[in-house]
C-alpha cells in the first residue's frame, strides 16, 4: 500500500521563501476544523482543540487504510487567526485573537467517517469538546505567503511588512483571515528554529 504526503500533492502550498513574499492560487482543500478564542498559550479551549484534530486525525488515518486502502500521512497543525483589531498581532495581544485550528484532509474523506470517528474516540478517551470539531472546505484563492523562521513571537515585523510594505506597493487588499502552517514541531525545536509558513489571503485592489 502505498502512502499519500500532501505535503508533497500539494508542494506549492506547503514551501515558501523565506526573503521574499509569493503570490500562489489556493485550491478548495478540506479540513477537521475547531474554532476558539483566547491566548494559545493559556486558553484550556486551544489545548482542547489540539487534541480533538489530532485524535480525529489519526483516527480517519486508519479507518481510511482499513476501509479504502488507502493510507496517508497526517498534515501539520494549521491556524487561521482573527481579531476585530488587526493591530494586535503585530502587538502580540494574544487575549484579544480568535482562532481557528485545523489539520487538512484528503478529498476522499466524508463527513460520515468524521462522524464515525468521532464516536470512537468519545468512546476511547472522551475527549472534552470533541463535538465542536468539524469538517469544511476552505476556499482561500489568491493568497500572498512566506516562511517565517524564528520564534512565534517574532512575526510581527513580518507582518506589518506585508499588511502595510508589500500588499499596498502591489496593488493588493487583504481578502480573509491570516493563516499560519506549523512546518516544525515546537516540543522538539528551539524557537529561533521554528518554520511556520504564513499566508494571506488577497485580492487585485
């Protein structure tokens, strides 16, 4: 049986520059998704969310080489980050964000194997807000990205380089919410070694 990376199926959304900004066209993907609020730091809710997506991850994994025969690895942990003031994330006023986490999917799975693997893993570990999970496609297009190497905390002159630098001398408006792919594992790398990739959604002003 052979093993799908999507990474790899989709190596243009998943690799980026880290000097300069790119332009790439997004397709439709899907996604476990699992919406918050809160510092990620200190919020019981995002450490909950962590723990849904990857439970139910791994479990459609298996279910999916059970079923199907058809086996994958599991993507990396993805965000979409918001706040009715975009000026605090270039702050890091990390209590005023809302989230959304979530991990992508290969178009084969269906919302009744999330529902199925939903069940098993309330049954196995009872997971607390499990039911919040879901599974929905995103649309995103037009999206400006680069790799941000370094701290989390870090990426706030990069931001503010594109929102008001690169967008504008482009002739470009922001579209949706800003997205962040974690390329690195943060419980096995120092912070001034984290990859995360970081996207934005845009439009011809």
């Amino acid at each position: 049986m052979s093993k799908i990376d999507l990474k790899t199926e989709y190596k243009s959304l998943y690799s980026a520059s880290a000097r300069e900004f790119s332009l790439i066209e997004v397709p439709a993907l899907k996604y476990l998704m699992f919406d918050g609020k809160g510092d990620p730091n200190t919020a019981p809710e995002y450490q909950q969310a962590i723990e849904a997506l990857y439970s139910l991850s791994y479990t459609l994994k298996f279910t999916s080489k059970r079923a199907f025969d058809r086996d994958y690895v599991v993507g990396p942990l993805e965000g979409l980050w918001y706040a009715d003031d975009l000026s605090t994330f270039v702050s890091r006023q990390k209590s005023k964000w809302s989230w959304t986490m979530m991990i992508l999917q290969p178009d084969w799975i269906c919302e009744e194997m999330v529902k199925g693997a939903r069940s098993e893993v309330l049954m196995k570990k009872g997971l607390p807000g499990i039911e919040k999970a879901r599974l929905e496609t995103l649309e995103e297009g037009l999206c400006a990205q680069i790799l941000h190497v370094g701290s989390y905390d870090d990426e706030g002159p990069v931001l503010k380089r594109l929102h008001e630098e690169w967008l504008p001398a482009n002739g470009l408006i922001e579209t949706g919410h800003h997205h962040e792919i974690y390329l690195s594992d943060p419980r096995k790398t120092v912070p001034e070694k984290l990859r995360t990739l970081l996207r934005q959604p845009v439009k011809r002003a």
